[in-house]
C-alpha cells in the first residue's frame, strides 16, 4: 500500500513538473466588426471564431491582453475603431 502511495505521488510531480514547463501558448489580437466598426479584443485561446462572421482582423498577434488593450486605445485614438 505503501508503494502505491509513493507512486501516486511520483506521479503527480511529475506531471506538474511538466505542466509547470509548458509555456502557454495563448494570443490576442484586435477584430473590427463590419457592421458598426467596434473593435474587439480577441482571445486566441478560444477555439471558436466571433459569430457573425462580418468581422475583419485589424492587428497582428500579441502575447498578452495588456497588449492588445493598447492597440485597442491606439486604434480608437486614430479613428480606426468606434468604441
């Protein structure tokens, strides 16, 4: 019973040792919908696609949300986006 014991916790380590290394893969970027020109932060992470599709992407990639905030700010300030 011990033994078991003992493993379990090996196990467990180890999978959050390996967890701990995955580096997190999420992105985001800047969406402007067609219909009234808000801009949108979106979440890459998210495996489905903004609904309705009459939306255009505005911005390259960026690693954090922060990021992408002030592309948002940016893109208000020049007019690109209404809100």
């Amino acid at each position: 019973m011990r033994r078991m014991s003992v493993l379990c916790a090996a196990v467990g380590l180890a999978a959050a040792a390996f967890i701990a290394n995955s580096p997190a893969q999420a992105g985001y970027h800047l969406i402007r919908w067609q219909d009234g020109g808000f801009c949108q932060i979106w979440d890459e992470s998210i495996a489905t696609t903004p609904w309705p599709s009459d939306y255009h992407r505005v911005s390259a990639t960026v690693p954090t949300f922060l990021d992408a905030l002030a592309l948002k700010d940016s893109a208000l300030k020049a007019g690109h986006c209404s809100w």
